[in-house]
C-alpha cells in the first residue's frame, strides 16, 4: 500500500474555485487502477489535509501523471494555494479494529 498525505492551505479568495477542482480530481481518483481511498480533513487553524491510498507504487505514479491531475496541480500551485506539503509513505504493517 502506498499512501499520500497531501497537507495544504487555501488562499481566502480560492474556496469556491477550488472545491469545483477539488470535487472533479476526487470523482476522478475514484476510477484510477489501483486506487483504494481518499479522505479529507480541515482543521480549525484552516490546514487541509488529504490522505490517498493505493495498492501500489505503479498505481499511485499513474495518478500522479494523469493529465487532468497534472492540470489541477498546476493550477492550485498558481491559483489555490497559499502552502503545501506533499509525503509518500509505504505501509509497513496495518491493525486494524472494528467494535461488534
């Protein structure tokens, strides 16, 4: 499993923009070979922070260099963001727990 952790802060006036981008690359991600899930979170202080898996090194390389996903990314450099911070993690073991 390969896992981004996509950190971030908007510029104030990118919001409604941004969510028209942001909910597109979501629908798109979705149909990706490979892709296993995203979700996002925004803290109090205004950090985003967006946490994507895939099954793979290739799967999420795929992602990375769609043409639409390289479009948005070069957008939000130019348009949406004010910061960002982009890691690549492998996992090396998962335990997972859910109540009956």
């Amino acid at each position: 499993m390969h896992i981004i952790i996509f950190r971030n802060r908007l510029k104030p006036d990118a919001v409604a923009d941004y969510t028209g981008w942001a909910d597109r690359m979501s629908a798109l991600a979705r149909t990706m070979p490979g892709y296993v899930s995203h979700k996002g979170f925004t803290a109090a202080d205004g950090e985003r922070v967006t946490i994507v898996e895939f099954e793979s090194e290739e799967a999420m390389r795929g992602w990375a260099t769609h043409p639409e996903h390289v479009a948005a990314k070069q957008k939000g450099r130019a348009e949406f963001y004010t910061e960002y911070s982009l890691q690549i993690c492998t996992e090396q073991r998962a335990t997972r727990f859910t109540a009956d």
